[in-house]
C-alpha cells in the first residue's frame, strides 16, 4: 500500500479532461451489423465526459458531454482509467441541458 496522499486534479488555462464515453467502443450499424471498435471506416469523432476544466475555459463545463477527434489528444491513466486532455478549441461541440441556442438535436 502506498504512503503517498491522494491530492486532487486541477487542469490549468485552457485544458480539459475527459473521460470517453463507454459506447465509444463497439457499435452496430443500422442494419445490425457488429463493428469493432478498431475498424478504421474514416476518422470517427467521439463523445465523453468532462471531469474538470480550466481557469481559462469558456464555454465548457464540468459534466458536459463533448465531441472531439480522440486521434489528436494526449492520454493520461487517472486510478487505472484512461482520460484525455485536451484544449478547450479541440472540442467540436457541447451537449448539455442548458437550452440557450443549439442545433434542436438530443443525444
């Protein structure tokens, strides 16, 4: 066991962390067809969770749900999971309850 203290994580500027979502992995088409999370069909956008922002972040929030291109972000293992940072101007788009303006699509 290890003597060292648990001490908190605090993103800095304008960095987020993101936990990816769970169904990111293996999906299904339309047609049921089962495909694997390493097919390479184009370059796949994905959706995950935002744990923490920084004291530069705008217009994220922690608990929003983001979509970004995991192929450009840095990984990171938090307590045996995978994470990605990421700048705030890497995220493509916001979903969130707040209804201020958005596209009128739900995830």
């Amino acid at each position: 066991m290890s003597d060292r203290p648990k001490l908190e994580i605090q993103m800095l500027q304008d960095r987020v962390l993101v936990k990816l979502s769970p169904e990111d992995g293996e999906r299904r088409s339309s047609g049921g067809i089962v495909i694997p999370a390493t097919a390479q069909v184009a370059r796949r956008l994905a959706w995950g969770d935002v744990l923490g922002v920084g004291n530069s972040v705008r217009n994220v929030k922690t608990g929003d749900r983001v979509l970004f291109n995991p192929d450009d972000q840095h990984e990171v293992e938090i307590q045996g999971e995978g994470h990605l940072v990421m700048r705030e101007r890497d995220i493509h788009a916001v979903a969130t309850e707040r209804t201020e303006h958005g596209t009128g699509l739900y995830l």
